[in-house]
C-alpha cells in the first residue's frame, strides 16, 4: 500500500508521538533535555546550519555523478521490466 520508506517514516513519527506523550505526561521537556545535555536551541540551530552547509556542496557533488548513470542504466534497461520487479 505504501511505499518502505514512507511507512517508516509514518512509524517513526507514531512511535515520536508516543513517546513525547508520555515524556509531557511526567512533565519533562525538550527544553529540559536540552539543558541537561549541555545544549541551548542556538547551538542547535547552529549545528544543523553546520551540518547543512556541509553536506549540501556533498550532495549537489555526488548527484552531478550518480544521476547520469542512473539515466543510462533507466534508458538501457529492457523492455517491459519494471522497477517493482
């Protein structure tokens, strides 16, 4: 019915819900978390930022190789096969 990945996606984000219910039921926050981590929500913001700056001139990279070799072998590949099979 669904595909893999979004039924995995769908799962992650149930069991998230749960378990950020019954955290909110004892009165524990990610703010509280955070804190006991050593975080705060700037250094957060500050990592992903990091993380996302680094890993978008990767990406744009790797898919300047991959995504022409993809389209051979999908122009290449025989009649009548699927890629469900």
């Amino acid at each position: 019915m669904f595909h893999p990945i979004l039924r995995t996606l769908v799962k992650v984000a149930v069991a998230s819900l749960i378990v950020g219910t019954i955290l909110a039921h004892f009165g524990i926050t990610a703010e509280q978390l955070m804190k006991e981590f050593g975080l705060s929500a700037e250094r957060v913001q500050d990592l992903a930022r990091k993380g996302f700056d680094w890993a978008l001139p990767n990406v744009l990279l790797g898919s300047l190789v991959i995504l022409p070799i993809w389209f051979l072998a999908y122009l290449f590949r025989p009649p009548g096969q699927s890629s469900s099979e």
